[in-house]
C-alpha cells in the first residue's frame, strides 16, 4: 500500500468512527466531520507519494522512522482528525505535520 493510500484508508476509518458514534445533541457535527474526513481521503488517495504534503507528513513521522509503515499521526494527530470540522482537504493535512512537530 502506497504511502497517499495507507493515509486515506486511515481518513476513512475516522470518518467511519464518528458515523458510527451517536450522540443526541451533536447538532449533526459527528455528520459533518466525517463528511469532510470522506472529502480528505479522496484528496488524499489521489496524491502521489512524492507530493509535498505527503512528504512533510513523513517528515512528522506519520509513516515511522523509516517512512514505510502504515500512517499513524500520533496522539496529536489523531486529536486533530477527530475534531477536525471541515475546509479544503490540503488544510487537514498541511496541519498535520505543524501540530505533530509542536507536540514533541
């Protein structure tokens, strides 16, 4: 699995999650996220591994020290993609490298 795919699969996988979770008050939130999550992976999915964002997500150590495992953000990370509300898909992830690099 390619570096842009392991990304969207995990995109996807959260997105799933906040469908899955029902909460009465959340105003349709949980929805929303997790239709911005979908639009992520898709962005995503279509980049190649040499694109920039993808390069400064391993950069961060999103894909382990060697750069070939499968994407994992981190504490951090994941914190950012569960309360991530929306906007252009290459502001999650342009956001991604800069709070993981914050946090250590």
């Amino acid at each position: 699995m390619s570096r842009s795919e392991s990304l969207a699969a995990y995109l996807r996988a959260q997105a799933r999650r906040l469908l899955d979770r029902v909460e009465s008050n959340d105003g349709g939130r949980n929805a929303r996220s997790a239709l911005a999550l979908f639009d992520a992976a898709a962005y995503a999915a279509s980049l190649p591994d040499d694109d920039p964002l993808i390069l400064l997500l391993d950069e961060a150590g999103c894909y382990g020290p060697l750069g070939c495992e499968d994407f994992d953000p981190g504490e951090t990370g994941v914190r950012l993609i569960r309360d991530w509300q929306g906007g252009e898909p290459h502001e999650l992830l342009l956001a991604l490298p800069a709070a993981i690099t914050a946090s250590a």
